[in-house]
C-alpha cells in the first residue's frame, strides 16, 4: 500500500506540471474575442524598414549626380521580367520571386530615372475611357459655373517611354557544391557521455538578363546578364549520457540561407545601375566621391518621389529610411498624438 501511494505521488507532480502547461497555453489564444476584439495578440514587434541591397547606395548616389549637373533623364517604362526557370517548391509556390518587374521599378526610382507607368496600365486606361464618354467629373470651377466640369482627354496627355526595359530570371542552379564533416564521440561500453558534431556549407546560384530597348525604333541599346551566389550554412552539436538511470540529449545548432529573392533584387539593381551610368553619361563609381551630394535629397534607400510641397526638411529620402519613423511604439510624436 505504501508503494502504491508513493508511486501515486510521483505520477502525480508530472501530471499537476502537465495540466499547469496545458491551461497556460491554452490562456494565450481563447476561443472567445476579448475586449478589443482579437483573440490573440498578435507576436512581434519588428519595424518596417528599408529594404537596400549593396547597390542601392550607389544607385541614388547616382541620382544625385545626375541633379547635381543637371543631366536629363530619358522617359523609361519597365515591361515583363518574367522568371523562366520554371522552378516550384514542394509545397506548389514558385521558388522564385514573380515581382522582378517591380523590383526594377524601385530600382530606377532610386536612380533618379523619369519612370512612365507601362506594367499595370488597368485604373489609367478605365478612367480614360469613362472620362471619353464624359462620365468622370472634376468640379466645377466658381469662376466659369457654365463649365460642364468632366474631364476633358487632350491630345498628347500620356507622355511616352524613350526606352523600355524587359528580361528574365534564367537560371537556378541547385547544389554548386556542398561540404560538411560530422564528428562524434563516446565511450564503446556506453558508460559516460557521448557527443556530435555536424556542419554543412551549400552554394546555388541565380541568373538574371535584362536588355534595354528603345521605344521608337525597338531597338535593342543595351544588354546585361549577371549571376550572384547563394550560401548556406547549419552547424549543430548534441551530448547524449545516461545519469543515475536519467537520459540526458541535449542539443544545439543555427542555420541560415542567404535570402534568394533579394539575390535577384541585388541583381536587378546592379543591371539598372549599369544602364542609368550609361544613359547620364557617368564616368562611373567615383562620381559618388563628391561631397557636394544633397543630404536632403529626394532619392534614398527606399525609392524616389517627386514632393508635392516644400517639405523636403522633414520628409525626405533620409528620414523615410528610419525604422522608427511614425512607429506608434518608436516615435514619441505618434505616441504623443495618439487618440
């Protein structure tokens, strides 16, 4: 009797333990909306922040360059940068980025360039054709009240494209190599501990090729195709032993790959990099060696705009990179001004 309670004793404290952890979870998501309507907070609490590559400093220093002596630039549309590896994942998704043309987009607006829309046409060419039959209003001005106020279609309103840029992601190359070593140790007869070691290294790479067309005569002025590699790395390490008649595995390891899709979006930086130096006429890296480039300008890590207002001193390409900026948990003035 007196083993029986005791065995009874000790099943009991795992199960109190087990029970504690069940109701713990279970106390974090709830099948019943709280008071601010959510069921569960959501975790994390990252910023947004830009999101450069090696190149993008060099590209808007291009762009001030190209201000600074006041070097035109040519009107450029992006067209399809289509992914032709044809690459899926297991679980049905494309292993690689279907936005390519996007992130070309981002890429001359960090140079400066003059970008026409050419990619998603669709809300322009919708109102152009309700503005054509009158349906779309702009106000009627109090100076001319007989004014019927629609919008009216004006010859030669869409400014043209004087180049275009088009291309594709051709290569995915898997496993260039892979080396790793797996080390382990222990005592033959099983007594003591007894440990591994593993690491392992691998290497794909990525290929891109663009080429720049002239709208006019389709033309093709400039082709570019670049490759980047891709590493990998995992190391991990465990102890395995037995103590007093306890299992003891205890084991450890971090592992990281190089983001594949900012692989492809350094590459497509790098190829519009090369093609703006061309257009404005750069002479190349050491143009971003004066000290005359305006810290307030309007090209930055994030992109480039064209300020509607005088408002450069605040809100420029600089403080747009700042991962605090308008962060209601970062930004004192938000918090100020919360409701």
């Amino acid at each position: 009797m007196a083993a029986s309670t005791s065995t009874r004793r000790s099943l009991a404290r795992p199960i109190a333990l087990a029970c504690a952890a069940v109701l713990a979870l279970g106390a974090c998501a709830s099948p019943s909306a709280g008071p601010g309507g959510l069921y569960a907070t959501p975790i994390g609490n990252a910023p947004v922040t830009a999101n450069p590559t090696p190149y993008s400093t060099a590209l808007f220093c291009l762009a001030d360059y190209a201000r600074r002596y006041n070097l035109p630039s040519p009107r450029i549309a992006v067209g399809r940068i289509s992914d032709y590896t044809g690459t899926v994942s297991s679980d049905g998704g494309r292993q690689i980025t279907q936005g390519a043309s996007l992130m070309a987009i981002s890429a001359l607006g960090k140079s400066g360039a003059r970008v026409v829309e050419r990619f998603d046409t669709s809300v322009s060419e919708l109102e152009l054709r309700y503005a054509n039959n009158r349906l779309i209003g702009d106000g009627v001005h109090p100076e001319t009240p007989d004014d019927p106020g629609y919008r009216r279609i004006l010859a030669g309103q869409v400014p043209g494209s004087d180049f275009y840029i088009v291309g594709g992601i051709t290569e995915v190359n898997y496993n260039i190599r892979s080396s790793g070593a797996d080390l382990g140790g222990g005592r033959a007869d099983g007594a003591g501990f007894s440990g591994v070691f593993r690491g392992r290294t691998f290497v794909m790479n990525i290929a891109l090729d663009l080429r720049l067309v002239q709208t006019t005569s389709m033309e093709v002025v400039d082709v570019i195709s670049y490759q980047k590699q891709i590493v990998g790395r995992e190391i991990s390490a465990g102890v395995f032993d037995f103590l007093n008649g306890n299992v003891f595995d205890i084991s450890a390891g971090s592992s990281g790959f190089e983001p594949v899709q900012l692989g492809v979006r350094a590459l497509i930086e790098r190829a519009v990099l090369e093609m703006m130096a061309n257009l404005y006429g750069a002479p190349g890296p050491q143009v971003c060696l004066d000290a005359a480039n305006d810290p307030l300008g309007t090209f930055g890590a994030t992109g480039g705009y064209y300020p509607a207002y005088n408002n450069t001193g605040t809100n420029n390409a600089q403080t747009r990179s700042d991962p605090s900026r308008w962060h209601d948990r970062r930004d004192g003035n938000v918090r100020r001004g919360r409701y």
